[in-house]
C-alpha cells in the first residue's frame, strides 16, 4: 500500500473522538490503532520496490493545496475473489454532512 500521510487539523482528530464514542455507545468495534490521517494512493502487487523506491523518492515532497470538507462517507471495504485474483472493493455505506464553521 503507498499512502500520502496528511497535515490534520485538531477538527479533525476531534471528528475521529465523536465518531470512535458514537460506535463505543453503539457497541460497534472501532479501530483501536493510532490515528493516522492519510490518503491512500495505490496498492501494488508484483511491483519490483527498487521501482517503488524511485517512484517515492522523485513525488516525497508532494504538497496539495488545501481541501475543504463539506461531508464524509463511510465505507465498507470488501475482499473477494474475482476472476481468480482477489480483490478489495469499497461501498459506500452512508454519507454525512460537516457543519459549517
């Protein structure tokens, strides 16, 4: 997996605190790892990683212009196999609206 780690407002480590107590109430498992804000760009298979080290070295000092955020959708992530090779997919399982600052 290569991902892109993000520079977090405290509004959103705030965000990630209300949804893990809604699922605590709610008896939903939450993911107990720390939290580590991030844009996943690509997973790779059968990729050389001298390929991936040359990839990272020429894009390490990426920098996006500022996103602003008016919902978030949660997803469901499913593995399954198709066509002898297995393969993940996302549903989207709801979207919610941000309040406006």
């Amino acid at each position: 997996v290569l991902w892109m780690g993000v520079d977090a407002p405290d509004a959103l480590a705030d965000l990630k605190s209300r949804i893990d107590l809604n699922l605590r109430a709610r008896g939903i498992p939450h993911e107990t790892r720390k939290y580590a804000p991030h844009v996943t760009t690509a997973r790779l298979r059968h990729v050389e990683r001298g390929e991936i080290a040359q990839f990272m070295q020429a894009h390490n000092l990426y920098r996006s212009r500022t996103i602003r955020a008016e919902s978030f959708i949660l997803y469901e992530s499913l593995y399954g196999v198709k066509d002898s090779r297995t393969e993940q997919r996302y549903v989207p399982v709801a979207e919610y609206p941000l309040l406006p600052q």
